[in-house]
C-alpha cells in the first residue's frame, strides 16, 4: 500500500506529508483553524436550517391550527349549504318559544292552545337540530331587511294558513310599531276567507295566504253525472284564483290533507279531466295528475329569475285511530314516528319536483313533525268539543317549519338585499 500511494502522489506532483510535519507547531495551528472553521460552517448550517424550519412551520401553523380547528368543529356549526337538514332530532331548548301567540293579534284563536286552556308549556321547549349542520337562530331584523319590498305568498290549505301565521308572529317580534302591521282588507283571521293579507308597512312587504286546499279547480256537478256526483275536481286545470299568485317574490305551496275519502267521495266530490268524468280514479292517481297540472303552470308562469318556489310535504297527524275521533295529545315527542314519517303524497311531491326544469325546494316537515304528538291543539282549540289531532298549536311545530324555510334566505339560495 506504502508503495502505490507514493506513485499516485508522484504522478498527481502532491508533496506527501512528512512523518515528522504532525509534531509541526505550524500545521498544528492550521489544522486547529481549519477545524473552527468547518464547526462555524456547521452551526452557520444548523442555524439557518433551523430558521428555515421555524419560519416554514410558523407559516404553515396557523393553517394547521385552522385545519384542525374546522375538523374539531362541531358538525352544529356547519353551514346547511350541502346539509340534509331534515335529518335530525328534536333537543330541549329554553330559548323557545320565539312569541306570546296572545301578543300577536294574527293567530286564529283555535291555535292559541295556552290560551285555550292547555296548562303544560314542555311542549314548547323542543327545537329542531340536523344531524350534520345547524339551522341558523332566528335573527328577526335580518330577516325583516331581506324582506323588505318582498311578497310572500302561501298556497294551500288550513295547515298552510297555520305557517303564515306562524311566520307574521315570528316576524312580528322586529317590529316596535306593532299598528304598522296589518291585514290589507281590515279581515279578522278564519278559515272562512280564500285571502288574507298582511302588510309590514315599515318594511315595505306583503305576507298573503290563499286558500286552495286541492290546487286544481273545484267545479259543480257537470250535465248528466251519477246521481252520487255532486261536485268535480277538475285535475288538469289549476285553481281560477292562481294567476294572483304569479308577480311573487316568495311562493310555498302545500296540499295534501284533504285529499282523502271523507273530503271527497264521501262527500260527492270525484275527478275530472277535461269534460271526461273519471269515476274509478285513485286519490293516489288523482294527486299526482293535478300535481303534474301545477308543475306545468309554475314551468310556464314562474319567473324564475324573481320568484323562489317552495313546496312543503305533507304535515302527519296523530290520531288514535282512523276515524280520527279519538286524539291523545302527548307531553313530549314521540320516540319513533311510528310509520307516520312515510306518507304517499310527500313521495309524490319530491318524484314530480325531481323532473321539473324550474328550481323547487322541497320543504321535507313530514319526518319531523311525525315525532310530534305533543304538539297538536287536540281539545284546547275554541271548540273543545271536538278534538284536533291534525293541526298544531301555535307556538309549535309550524315555527320550526319557518325557520328552516328562512334558513334559506341565509344560505346561497338567499334573497338578495335591497
């Protein structure tokens, strides 16, 4: 080995270390200065990785911290934009309920069930909560600004009637003046009458409720009918008071509680389509012809670039038996819905919506409501005598509809401010 070394040495012209150098003062001197030389070079390194790590990681942190944070989020603080928000469960909240029905001079009397009577106020306590995301607390003054120069319009039968006057009373708690909000017409509220209307003059907008319990229009017995016909719905027009509906800002729609035997074919009152009698027509066949009859008036007449259209599923009832005369009104909500969240005409609905061109949101209340048993005016109406197992004391569960329907206005799908 000694001897190759020295011939690369020779042949490179590189003056071999003497034996005798390694006890040299002067090389001693160099070797020393060489090394503090690479040990600052070293810990000039180590320095400026390490500041080149710090200043990556407190760049990266807070977007770290902000990445962890949203996971460790709960999912109630979620935006309802890509939320199933009626997958859910009812939870006690003691913020509830949002107004005095006796303070708001709008609730039909029939719905007042405190007033009425009733002396449990549990029922009032109970709030909607999706699984994954968070209705939106109701925020009336933001609200009443995205209102404003608004028209809203509801469509549909007393259970509709019963969500516009849940709406105005919720709405109602923004307003100081309370004189500045009336019905157009001096009308006092029943069921009586096809419209009722009622203004927020400080804000400029109309909340109306018509009356169409079947959409379709009613007519009289045509020429040459069965004896048992006493009237007709006429299944491919939509109802002679629809085109005061169009020019709105806000359009939700309901029907459903009267299409059953006792509203129409115990009372004489079958199908037709165009001068054709359809004796042997299903109410299941019936619904959804009509329903293709207003979907075809909303593709034709909507604006869709001014009007949002909405459509509310059937509300379920909860009497004790089919022949609706017997009504146990519960303290608390159900603990299963006990098949009262499947309902053939919510079905209906959403399959007829799916093939629209128009944009419909479906307002699905049937599972939610279904839970609800404790919550119907059952014997405190201002008829006791005869139990209620269909529609809901206010306040109640109509207000949770509207929350969750004003929920929208809030999401991407909002109306715009003025």
């Amino acid at each position: 080995m000694e001897i190759v070394s020295r011939r690369v040495l020779t042949v490179l012209n590189v003056e071999g270390p003497k034996p005798s150098s390694f006890g040299s003062p002067r090389v001693s001197r160099s070797c020393w200065i060489s090394r503090w030389f690479c040990v600052l070079i070293m810990i000039g390194s180590l320095v400026s990785f390490s500041l080149a790590i710090g200043g990556g990681y407190m760049y990266v942190l807070p977007s770290l911290s902000q990445a962890t944070l949203e996971d460790d989020i709960s999912p109630s603080n979620k935006s309802i934009d890509g939320c199933d928000i009626f997958d859910g469960s009812w939870v006690v909240d003691d913020t509830y309920p949002l107004y005095n029905a006796s303070e708001c001079p709008f609730v039909e009397q029939g719905f007042n069930c405190l007033a009425n009577g009733r002396r449990d106020k549990d029922y009032l306590k109970w709030r909607w909560k999706p699984r994954k995301c968070d209705i939106p607390r109701f925020d009336v003054r933001n609200i009443l600004e995205r209102l404003r120069s608004k028209r809203v319009v509801f469509v549909g039968d007393s259970m509709s009637r019963t969500q516009w006057e849940s709406l105005i009373c919720l709405l109602m708690t923004g307003v100081e003046d309370k004189k500045s909000v009336y019905e157009v017409n001096g009308n006092n509220i029943t069921k009586r009458i096809r419209f009722l209307g009622v203004r927020f003059s400080s804000f400029n907008f109309t909340i109306e409720f018509f009356r169409s319990v079947f959409l379709v229009q009613h007519g009289w017995m045509p020429r040459h009918a069965p004896r048992r016909v006493r009237s007709t719905l006429i299944l491919d027009k939509l109802d002679s008071i629809s085109n005061q509906w169009v020019n709105s800002d806000v359009l939700i729609f309901n029907t459903g509680q009267w299409w059953v035997p006792g509203k129409l074919f115990e009372t004489g009152c079958y199908f037709q389509v165009g001068n054709a009698m359809k004796l042997g027509m299903s109410i299941p066949i019936a619904f959804r012809f009509a329903l293709g009859t207003w979907a075809s008036w909303v593709e034709k007449v909507i604006d869709r670039n001014r009007t949002r259209v909405f459509f509310r599923s059937f509300e379920p009832y909860h009497w004790s038996n089919q022949s609706r005369r017997f009504c146990n009104v519960s303290q608390h909500p159900m603990p299963d819905t006990e098949g009262r969240d499947q309902s053939v005409y919510s079905d209906t609905i959403s399959e007829v919506v799916k093939n629209m061109t128009v944009p419909i949101t479906v307002l699905h209340i049937t599972s939610m409501s279904a839970f609800r048993s404790d919550s119907h005016v059952g014997i405190w109406s201002d008829n006791p005598s005869v139990p209620d197992c269909s529609h809901w004391c206010l306040p109640g569960v109509p207000d949770m509809w509207n929350e969750i329907l004003l929920s929208y206005f809030l999401s991407n799908y909002s109306l715009p401010l003025q």
